[in-house]
C-alpha cells in the first residue's frame, strides 16, 4: 500500500491511497486526521483501509505532491556504503581518518537532516547553497518511524550536500546539510510488513541539464554495511520521538569531484518497490 500527500483541485491538502493509475483521496476521521496518525497506528495499512474514500483523481503531471511529512524530524546516517567512504576520505584529507573509523566502528554516524519546512516533495524546488561551490544530490533508502520506533515503511530520499564545505572541515557538516530545501521526500510512503529484502531495492540516481543525461548510476541497498534495525536501534538510544521519524540511510552513489549540480538540473532518484523522486535545482546567490 502506498500513501501519498498532496493538494487537490479545491486547493485542499488531501492524503490518498496511490495505485498504478489514480489516487483515491481518503476521508479521514475516527482520531485519524493526518498523515502521521495513520503512521501511528498499530496497523497503518488497516487503519487506511478502514477510512471511506472521494472519487479517484488521474495519476497524471497535474498532480501536486506534498512532502509525506507532517511534524515529525528527518534524521540521517552517514558513511554506510563503502563508496561513500571512500569519497568522504577523498573530499577531506584532514579527516580522511574520522570517516575511515566510523564506517568500522560499532556507532554509525547518525546526524539531525531537517524539521518539516526544510523538506521538499516530488516536484518541488530542492536547494543548492550560495556559498558552495560543490554540491550533489544523495539518493538514500528512507525510513519511515512511528513514535515506536517501529519501520512501518520505506520512501525515497534526497539528503542534498555541500561536499565543499564538509571538505573543508568536519564540523560543519551541519551547514553543509541543513538548510532552507535541503531534503527531499517521496513521492509517497511504500508501507511494508515485512520490509522487502535488501536486495530488490535498487538505488538508481539520474541527473537531467538542459535535456541531457549529465550523471547516472545505481546501487543496491545489500552494498550496506549496516542494517537498517540497526540504525534504528542507535538513532533511537536516548532519545524519543512523539511524532515518529524519518531516517535517511546513507548514499552509495558519489558523483566525482569534477561534478557539481547548477541551477535548472533536474534530480530523478528511482528506487525499486517504492517509486521515483523528481526535484529541479535552484540556488540563491549569496
């Protein structure tokens, strides 16, 4: 079952049931009011499934996606694919050592991401900074939390990223990744019981400039190093989450240092089972 979040032709923020043609607004009610309560339930897919339905809407360009987020807080791990290793010791000498370590060590490395404003959904703008010069999408197999700590489905992520900035030192990794459209989310949560084997989820990240295929490649979610209870059972140490969570996992795609997105790019993120996140580039200048 997948759930989307988006505004319909009354202007109204709606959350419906998406299937390969249509999406099937839902009429919530019954201490379901939003998306994040349907996440909440003990059984999402039956809490969906017991909530009457509008007239279906044509699953076509018309549609206008929202993030599937409401209040909760998107969080991210780090060096969990060995590519992403490898260039995180490349784009910084200096700490070559630190992102070495922590793809070794027991503790991942889990960093706060955005809060719901920074968030973007399926076709909306994501945002590279003014003050860098290298910046690259992070296509990441996203989990989505209850206030449990319980995955109750999956969707695709874009953990946006100056390289540079990062580069030039450790800490600023928040700088580097939290900002004003720094994430993107979507287009919909897959929800899963049981989560599908790593395996089948294929990773495939496209860049578009000016009509023209400037970047591809693919990875798989078994190239992890770590699992996904595992990071969960980390992020969730000490720490609670009323409204739920969602977890980016980790990239395995790292275009090349000669690479940077401009302004007018467009970032297609595919994933295998769950669906493809769109966002066109846009940056402010400084």
């Amino acid at each position: 079952m997948k759930l989307a979040k988006f505004v319909d032709a009354s202007d109204k923020v709606r959350i419906g049931l998406v299937n390969q043609t249509e999406i099937i607004p839902l009429v919530l009610g019954n201490g379901l009011e939003t998306l994040a309560d349907l996440i909440a339930a003990e059984d999402p897919a039956a809490a969906a499934g017991s909530l009457s339905t509008d007239a279906p809407i044509a699953l076509d360009d018309s549609v206008r996606w929202l993030p599937p987020i409401d209040q909760q807080e998107v969080w991210a791990a780090g060096v969990t694919y060995k590519r992403s290793q490898t260039a995180r010791m490349e784009e910084s000498e200096a700490a070559a050592s630190c992102y070495d370590r922590v793809y070794q060590a027991a503790r991942p490395e889990l960093f706060f991401k955005a809060t719901p404003h920074r968030v973007a959904g399926h076709g909306q703008p994501l945002r590279i900074r003014s003050d860098a010069k290298w910046n690259v999408p992070e296509p990441e197999i996203t989990l989505v939390l209850c206030p449990k700590m319980r995955i109750v489905g999956l969707t695709v992520g874009n953990d946006m990223s100056s390289r540079d900035i990062e580069g030039e030192n450790p800490l600023y990794l928040p700088q580097a990744k939290c900002y004003d459209q720094c994430a993107g989310l979507g287009p919909w949560i897959a929800l899963f019981d049981p989560l599908p084997p790593t395996e089948s989820l294929v990773v495939d990240l496209k860049i578009e400039r000016d009509g023209d295929v400037v970047f591809q490649q693919e990875t798989c979610g078994d190239q992890m190093a770590r699992s996904f209870t595992d990071l969960v059972g980390w992020l969730s140490r000490d720490n609670s989450f009323p409204a739920g969570a969602f977890l980016m996992t980790g990239t395995g795609i790292v275009p090349t240092s000669d690479f940077t997105l401009l302004p007018g790019d467009t970032v297609h993120i595919s994933i295998e089972g769950i669906g493809t996140l769109s966002n066109p580039i846009v940056q402010t200048s400084a």
